[in-house]
C-alpha cells in the first residue's frame, strides 16, 4: 500500500468525493482542465496467486495537446481528493502515442516492461541473492529499494534475460517483483496491510465462497523437482525456478501453512493507495473475508473508480467433467446438494464469525434444508452459540449448547429455509462463545444445504448503485471528439 495520510484515506471512502488528476509526461503538465481520460492498470498474478512475477504496469491515457511528446518520455500520474496532498500511480515510459487533430492519446508502461534483455553475470561464485539482484538492477539501470534475503546462490543458468533473474530472486524471497510507485524495484511480500475495504465503496461484488488454501510448494528447478507439503493442484503453488533448494521451500511452506484467502472481482470506488499484491481485508455486512489484489485496474473520466481482483482457484477447479454432468443429472430431479468443509482450524471466541456460507439461485416458494456437524475440541468455554442468517435477517431462535470441557463434543445444527424468494438467495451459519475459546480442527465440520428446484452456487452481487465524484476542474472540458472518416483527418501514429 502507497504511504497516505489517515486524511486522505478517509476522503477515498466518502460519496460525493471531489477527485483531482495530474499527469506530467515529457516534462509537460496536465491537468482536468485537458485530460479526457486515464487508465491505470497495476497486476501481480496474470493468473492465479503465486510468487515470483514480474508484471509490468500499465498507463493510458488522452489529453487535449497539440505539441510532441517524445517515444520512451517519463511520465508520473498522480490523483488528490483535496488538491493538496497527491498519491502517485507510478513511473511510466511512453511506448506509443496517437494524435487525432487536438487529441493525443499515450500508452505507457514502467521499467518491468524494458527488462526482457539478456544478462549474464560474469561476477565470482558462488553470490547472494542480494548481491546478484544488485548486479543486474547496475546493468540494467534500475533503482533497487528492495535486494531481498542473502540466500546462497551456486551457480546462474545462461540465456536469461535481467527480468528472469529478477523473478527468481524474488520466488525464493516468497514475493513479486515490482516496480513501485517512485519508479524503484521491490520485492511485494503478500503482507497484510492496515486497511479495510468497505461494502459501502462496493456497487457489484463477486465472489467464490470457498477460500484457497496453500497447502503445498512444487517448484520445477530444470534439473529436477522439490516439493514442500502435500496437496492437490489446487491447494499448490507451483513454479519454475533454477535458485530453488529443498531448504528454502521448506522455509517457504512453513511461512505459507496457514496462508488462506477469498477469491473475489470487486467493482468499487478508486482507492489509488492499494496496489496488487496487498493483502485486504473486505467487511461485508459484518462478515470479513481476507483478498489478495491479484491486479487492480483503476479508471479515471472525471471521477475515479476501480475492479478489484482477488483470483484463487476455486471456479476453475471446482468440479470435473463427470461431477458436473452428475449435477445436471441431480437438478433434473429436482434435488441439488451443495457441502461445505473447513480446510483449516476454526478457533471460536466471544466475538461472531462465519463457519459456513451457502449462496444460490432458485425459483419462488422452494425451501433449503441446513445441517452443520462438528467436533469441539480443546475447549474452555462455557457456551457455543450458533445463528443462522437467511437473506440477511438472523434466524429468531439461536442454538446455545452448555460445553462439559470434554476434549471432544460432537455438535449438530440443523434449520429449515421455507419460502425462499426467486433468485439469488444466501444462508450462512455464524458461531461463537459466550467466554473463553473452543476449536473447530481442520475438517471436522461438514455443513451441507439440500433444496428443490435451486440453480447452484454463485458469487455474490449486489444491485447496481450509483457513485457521486465531483471532478474537480478548473475549467469545462469540451466532450470527447468522435474522429471522422479516416480518410478526412490528420492521423499520425508513432511507436
């Protein structure tokens, strides 16, 4: 996250915010009063979540110009919402630029983009990683804020290119290379950052219900394969990476055990501090479900919004080809069937939280039937509390259960949902202790929904609401030119 005042954060999440653009390209300053609009696109994992990316940022944007702005010019964007204090976007470098009569439109990446050159280090070895990022950020010209851990490297493979290099140094440091927003390289660790996104910036959210869990490292040295952990592909994270050993993976896997998050696409407000690969926390309602900015693409017209993604892989492999023809087959019948496990340890307190979630579309006037077992274990609590929430309204009648402080109880939730309306529906059981704590262990709690006539799993969205930004401009900008025929005007295209 992009170092702000509370100040400033705090005007990000307010309706009616004003909203301020500046972009300096090739010594040339644009305000509102010219910039038609501005696209910024920051991404960690082109993919799904793994390490040792290296992305290169994007900017575009179109100004009302009449002069040159140079090939391979530094250009710096920046957003305000108070005209005093600016957070930067970034340090970009034009790569191509359109004029249209009075128009220039420009498209921009950072340094990530210019690093695909060959490199080969004629330095002694064996070297540090420090070392050896330090060498080729001098051969390449580029700022190194971040070096990363001095892990022993024996020898470097030939035919790579400097952004090879840069990727492996920073797998074998848990993290992705980036460039930052002063324009300098940094290792981005998938670190939790002090800042929750609220419900209220988000007009359209989806999301996948189950969260993605790293239970295992395999990583693909060239010469052979290492392995930390045990898991199925999608529980895996997988790599390429010639700097890899068996001691740093195991270093690695047990720093990313108990490692788990939501995936999610999130149409929001424009919070120009978060960048890809922080680590968020999302409260909806009162439920909190942690994220990984996978990539975060911010758009700029006069107001600032953003599409916020997390991505697991959760829908990708959920189900194979037969488990899916024997869904259709159940639905046909009338009869769907959706379950529910814990991948990791549950640990109850006095403060609510989510054991299970269910959502799902259906016709009118069908019903769902909810059942949660699970074992506690470990528990010095006097009470277990369990509510279920339909649509939104918790269930009048709580289940209380008095806990004997035996090492293990098996407990058993059930709730019938009648009368759901037509589309899209949602029930979610939430747990907690009166005092003291109780534990739910890895996979001992199985919650299942059974229904008729409901359609299957989705994602959660909201109803379309409207965002009110005033741009704060400092004269009126005519409307964006609509170009005539080709054929009638000036066109000019520089690469």
């Amino acid at each position: 996250m992009v170092e702000v005042s509370d100040s400033f954060k705090e005007l990000a999440q307010k309706n009616g915010r004003n909203v301020w653009c500046k972009i300096v390209a090739d010594g040339v300053e644009f305000l509102d009063d010219r910039i038609i609009d501005m696209d910024f696109d920051d991404i960690v994992h082109p993919d799904w979540f793994t390490v040792g990316t290296t992305c290169a940022n994007r900017l575009h944007f179109t100004v009302n110009y009449t002069g040159e702005l140079s090939p391979g010019a530094e250009v710096r964007a920046y957003i305000s919402f108070d005209g005093q204090e600016w957070c930067p976007l970034g340090v970009f470098f034009i790569a191509r630029r359109y004029v249209r009569g009075s128009y220039v439109s420009v498209t921009a990446y950072d340094m990530m983009y210019s690093l695909d050159v060959d490199y080969h280090y004629d330095g002694e070895l064996p070297v540090t990683a420090d070392v050896l990022m330090q060498a080729v950020c001098d051969k390449v010209g580029l700022e190194c804020a971040d070096p990363g851990y001095h892990y022993k490297i024996e020898s470097v493979p030939e035919g790579c290119t400097a952004r090879d290099i840069i990727g492996y140094i920073a797998g074998i440091n848990r993290a992705c290379a980036k460039i930052d927003r002063q324009g300098r390289l940094h290792l981005k660790s998938h670190i939790i950052i002090d800042f929750n996104l609220l419900d209220r910036n988000c007009w359209e959210v989806q999301r996948n219900m189950g969260s993605s869990v790293i239970t295992s490292i395999k990583v693909n040295t060239g010469d052979g394969e290492i392995t930390a952990g045990s898991g199925a592909e999608i529980s895996s994270l997988e790599m390429y990476n010639p700097f890899m050993t068996q001691a740093i993976a195991d270093n690695m896997y047990s720093m990313f055990k108990p490692f788990s998050f939501y995936g999610a696409e999130l149409e929001m407000q424009g919070m120009p501090f978060l960048e890809a690969g922080d680590r968020v926390n999302f409260l909806d309602g009162k439920l909190l479900y942690q994220l990984v900015i996978s990539e975060i693409e911010y758009s700029y017209n006069g107001g600032l919004t953003a599409v916020l993604y997390s991505r697991n892989r959760v829908n990708d492999e959920e189900s194979g080809d037969l488990e899916k023809l024997l869904e259709q087959l159940v639905h046909t019948k009338e009869a769907v069937y959706y379950k529910r496990e814990n991948p990791s340890q549950i640990t109850l307190r006095s403060e609510p939280q989510i054991i299970a979630d269910f959502e799902f579309e259906c016709e009118a006037d069908c019903f769902a039937q909810l059942d949660v077992n699970f074992t506690i274990k470990q528990s010095t609590a006097d009470f277990f509390i369990a509510t279920v929430n339909v649509n939104g309204t918790d269930v009048p009648r709580k289940s209380v259960q008095t806990l004997t402080g035996a090492d293990y109880e098996l407990l058993h939730l059930y709730h019938l949902a009648e009368k759901l309306p037509a589309g899209k529906n949602r029930i979610y059981v939430t747990a907690q202790t009166k005092t003291g704590e109780a534990y739910i262990a890895a996979g001992d709690m199985l919650a299942t929904v059974v229904g008729h006539g409901l359609y299957g799993n989705v994602g959660s969205q909201r109803d379309k609401e409207s965002l009110y930004e005033k741009a704060a401009r400092w004269q009126l900008v005519p409307a964006k030119l609509i170009p005539k025929e080709i054929t009638t005007e000036i066109n000019k295209e520089v690469t």
